[in-house]
C-alpha cells in the first residue's frame, strides 16, 4: 500500500496543459479533472460526477461550470450543483463534487492534498529561476515505472552520475569534492562546490553551439 504526504502541494501540470477543456490527472492516487475558467483561473475538482460516478473529464465546460455527459448535471467551479438533469426541478445544492486548492506558479500547476484549510501558498517551493525575466525554462515528462520513492532516491543521491551519465552531466569531480548538507525544518538543503573542475558533456556541447 502507497503511503502519501497528504498535507502538501503536488504538480498537477504544466501551465500550458490546462486550458477551457477538462484534464484528468490522477494526483497521490485521487482521481482529478482540471480547466481554466473565463478568467484563466483554474478549477481542481475530483473527477467523479455525484451524480452517476461519470469521469468530470468527460464533461463540457460551459462557461465556468461543467457540465457532465451523462445526465447533464451542471456544476460550478465550486464543485455545487447549478442545474439538474430536469430542469424543471429545483436544484438541490447538496450535490456536489470535491475541489481542491490549487495554485498557479513558476509554469506548473500546484493542487493541495489533504486538509484544505491547511494550504498555504508560501509553502510552494520558490522555484524562481522557472518564472524569472532572462531565465530560459520548459520541459515535458518522463514516464517511469517505479515506485515514486525510488525516484525521490535518485535525484537526492548524486553520487551515480560520474557512472551512470558519463556522456552528459557526469564527471569525475563529483566523487572528488565534499558535500555540504543542511536541515532547515522540513526542508533539505545540498551544495557542493568544485572548484576547477571540468566542463561536463552537455555544458561543453552547449557552448560549443552557442559560439
């Protein structure tokens, strides 16, 4: 059984993914729909109709609100039903569907897990180089078939680059110079500064098409 940090932002996107039709993500193992309102706000609601369990991403955005392909059940950004199927009757608010908080920043898109009143954007890592004037930055995915710790494990753990990526970001003076490691709360912070050290693969291939 997988354990999560419930209480936490996760990237649900890149900013670019999310537009005025649904995106389904399934985020710590919740089943999410995503889409950009009329304002370019974003909406982060369980992707389960509570109506007849339809996905949400299989909807159609109608304004802010969604509505589902099943029965036509529409909802608002808030996740509160607006119309119902008969639209001859009154709509019972109690139908609703799970939202959650969500944030956009530094080109991703953040959603909370867990406890709503508990998220706080200042705790969004200030990943500033990724949103900064004069800073180049994109990417897409890599699709792994592991544990989501074993990956945390790789990119904590440095020392297999010299090994494992001779031909890019690999060199030997990363055996050579100490690590300095920090613990500030709940956050870990690791510098190691090689002075002198060789240019790497892919930093001399980078300049080499540069000038």
């Amino acid at each position: 059984m997988t354990t999560w940090v419930e209480n936490a932002w996760y990237v649900a996107g890149w900013d670019w993914e999310i537009d005025s039709a649904p995106l389904a993500r399934t985020i710590c193992g919740v089943p999410m729909m995503f889409y950009r309102k009329l304002d370019r706000g974003i909406v982060a609601m369980r992707d389960t109709c509570p109506h007849r369990l339809l996905p949400l991403s299989m909807g159609l955005c109608e304004g802010d609100s969604i509505r589902c392909r099943y029965h036509g059940l529409l909802l608002g950004p808030d996740g509160v039903a607006q119309e119902t199927p008969l639209k001859s009757e009154a709509v019972n608010r109690r139908i609703c569907a799970e939202t959650f908080a969500v944030e956009e920043r530094h080109r991703y898109i953040w959603v909370w897990i867990g406890d709503r009143d508990k998220a706080d954007p200042a705790l969004i890592p200030d990943l500033w180089p990724c949103s900064a004037p004069g800073w180049v930055f994109d990417g897409g995915y890599y699709h792994v078939a592991c544990d989501y710790r074993l990956m945390i494990d790789n990119l904590m753990d440095l020392t297999h680059e010299p090994y494992v990526h001779t031909g890019s970001i690999g060199q030997p003076e990363i055996l050579e110079a100490p690590i300095e490691c920090e613990v500030r709360g709940d956050r870990v912070y690791v510098q190691r500064w090689m002075p002198g050290g060789g240019c790497t693969a892919v930093l001399e291939r980078g300049a080499q098409a540069r000038w």
